[in-house]
C-alpha cells in the first residue's frame, strides 16, 4: 500500500487478462475513511489498512465488489452500491448493506452518474480536492491516458460516451482510477482527449 497523494492510499494487483492492476483506493476523512473498489490486500497491506481504519466501503460497479466481502468482515464498514448494479454484485458473493444514490453526499464525495458500462455504474467527486474516482467508466490504461474498455462488456456503449464526456462538466485536476494507473495532475487533459476521440 502506498500513499500517492496526502491522506489517500492505494494498493494493487495486477491482472493478467488485462495486463494492468487493478486498483482499491482508502480516502482518509474526519467523517470516517472511505474505502472504495477494494481489491485483494497483501495480509502487511490489510493490517496497515486495519489500522487506519475504514467507516465506509464503496462499490463503483457491478464488477468491482472485488474483495469487499472479506473487508467487510475484516472491518465491519458497510458496503455501499447503487440499486442498478446490487443484484449481479451480490451474484458473485458480495454482501451489501446499502445503496448509492446519485447526488448523495458520502462525507467529502459526491456521487455522480456514470452508467453506460452497466446501469448502475457512478463516479465520485471531491470537489474540495479537485479528485474523480472512477471504476469501470474508463480505465487508465497507458499510464497518463484514459482508455474505455471493449464495447463487448459495455450495456450501453453511447450511454456511457454520453457519461463520460459528461465528467468533464466536473471540477477536478485527478483522476483516481478503478483499473490501470491513477493521473495525479493535470487529469482533465488525457479526459478531454478520450472525449475527443469518441464519435459524433
């Protein structure tokens, strides 16, 4: 686990298919510390997790309840994901305890629409941090770029076009992504060039 940025911490495995990591994130918060998208932890990683603690877990999608179950038992945070994506996430083991819904404020984040890849996939704001977590809307893949994934694993490819260009509305100067590697400056460029790329 590593701090990439002041209060908020990362670990990673790597994928194989893919060929980058997949990535869970701890926001550190007076409120209660955030976990989002948890991944497999190393058991020193999981202890230095423990030890921060964690008051909420964060689901983006329907494909990253990842290693939430386990966190959840580990730590006793409760889970969290929209209603449009609950049904598959605890279809492959996850146990939720709570729904996101968007708008809704989560201690500093703001949870922000993001479907397209499924239905209930979202986003989250910091906006007093200029910070975009993301999980399946993009992945950020090469390093310093942003990529979508293949159509074939998409609900609704123009949907999630539509979602995406519709980020950059947001204010904010990094992206912490679900898959591949964080842009920690600068992270609307890259965004704006995805956009760019798309078809009118």
């Amino acid at each position: 686990m590593k701090e990439i940025l002041s209060g908020i911490y990362t670990w990673s495995r790597f994928s194989e298919p893919h060929g980058y990591d997949f990535n869970g994130h701890l926001l550190l918060d007076a409120g209660g510390n955030i976990c989002i998208d948890p991944v497999e932890a190393s058991a020193d990683d999981l202890a230095a997790i423990k030890r921060l603690g964690i008051a909420r877990i964060l689901i983006t999608n329907r494909n990253h309840s990842r290693a939430s179950k386990r966190f959840r038992e580990e730590t006793g945070a409760p889970v969290a994901i929209h209603p449009a994506d609950a049904a598959h996430a605890k279809s492959q083991g996850a146990v939720i305890d709570a729904e996101l819904a968007v708008g809704e404020k989560i201690g500093p984040l703001t949870v922000v629409a993001a479907k397209g890849k499924s239905p209930g996939e979202i986003a989250l704001h910091w906006p007093a941090r200029r910070i975009l977590v993301v999980g399946d809307a993009f992945v950020g893949n090469p390093p310093g770029k942003c990529a979508l994934l293949r159509e074939q694993v998409m609900d609704e490819p123009a949907t999630l076009r539509r979602s995406v260009a519709k980020l950059l509305d947001l204010d904010f100067d990094t992206i912490l992504v679900g898959d591949g590697v964080s842009i920690l400056a600068d992270a609307k460029t890259p965004l704006k060039e995805l956009v760019a790329s798309f078809p009118a």
